[in-house]
C-alpha cells in the first residue's frame, strides 16, 4: 500500500451507512404519511342551501325529497319545507296520507284528505306542520327558510335557517 492513498472503506461499513440512510428515508417518508393522514380530503359537512328543483316539479300535497331528506309541501301557489328526520334518533319519517270526515259536511258523506307524517323506527307522529301527535320525540320537526334561486328559478332551502312551521313562500 502506498502510504500517499486514504484508506479505503469497509464493505461493512458501507453496507451500514446505505441502511442506515435507507431506514432514515423510511421513516422520513412514514412521518410524512403519518401528518399527511391528519388532513381530510374531503369535507362531509352538508352544504346549508339547497336547490330541491323547480315550482313547478312538486305537485299539491307532501313531497319528499330522499337526497336532502326533507319534505316540499305544496297548496297551489305556496310551498313550505319541513325537515324529514325524526327528532328522536334520526330516522327518516315517512307521510302517510288518511281521509277524515269533512267537518263540514253534516252527512258525514265528505271526507277530506290528512298528511300525518311517521317514523317507521319507534313509532312518532307528526301533523302536516311537524308537531308532534305522538311517539317518543322530544320535539317537532324544523321548518326551514325557502327561496328561489334568482338564476334559475329554483326552490332553494337554507338549512341554517329554522322558521315557524306556518311561514311559507308564495311564487308568482
């Protein structure tokens, strides 16, 4: 050996410095992982207004809409919204439409048609304006603010603002 040249190093300790780097990009890119996986791609929050459809695509009477699971009423020209999601647990309640005498009519021969909304879960009741009739739910269904969309003429539901049961918006 010339006594001029550095030494030159080891396999071993060659093989040693590689894996030491290696487990050192490894872990480096785990805990890029691991903070990366901290960061949501997507946002699951329900958006608070709504496009449900055109006027004129909901005829008279209870319509639910499954998507927003929310419930258009409709009498001609005026529209109201009613939430569909039970005030006990969650469930979605279904409507149920019954004919009840027409108090009217002193023959009893008239009947007029009722919605009550159901849950099919447990077994609360709701009237057309979500009050509660019966059942374990602590409370009525929400009515929301509904609009029209000035773009397209939409119904347009905030879901962030809760009205009284009887506000409704009229269309021209």
């Amino acid at each position: 050996m010339e006594p001029d040249q550095p030494a030159q190093p080891g396999r071993r300790s060659v093989l040693v410095r590689l894996g030491t780097a290696a487990g050192a990009a490894a872990l480096a890119a785990q805990g890029g992982i691991v903070l990366r996986s901290l960061v949501a791609n997507v946002s699951y929050d329900r958006p608070s207004r709504l496009k449900l459809g055109l006027p004129g695509a909901f005829p008279d009477g209870l319509t639910l809409v499954p998507d927003a699971r929310l419930f258009v009423s409709r009498g001609g020209k005026r529209f109201r919204v009613l939430s569909a999601v039970c005030t006990h647990l969650g469930c979605t309640v279904r409507a149920e439409a019954s004919l009840r005498p027409d108090p009217s009519d002193s023959d009893a021969r008239k009947a007029t048609q009722v919605f009550e909304l159901a849950c099919p879960c447990h077994g609360s009741r709701y009237d057309a304006n979500g009050s509660n009739l019966s059942g374990p739910a602590p409370r009525p269904l929400p009515a929301f603010r509904l609009t029209l969309a000035p773009d397209d003429g939409q119904l347009v539901v905030d879901l962030d603002d809760e009205v009284a049961p009887d506000v409704e918006l009229t269309v021209p």
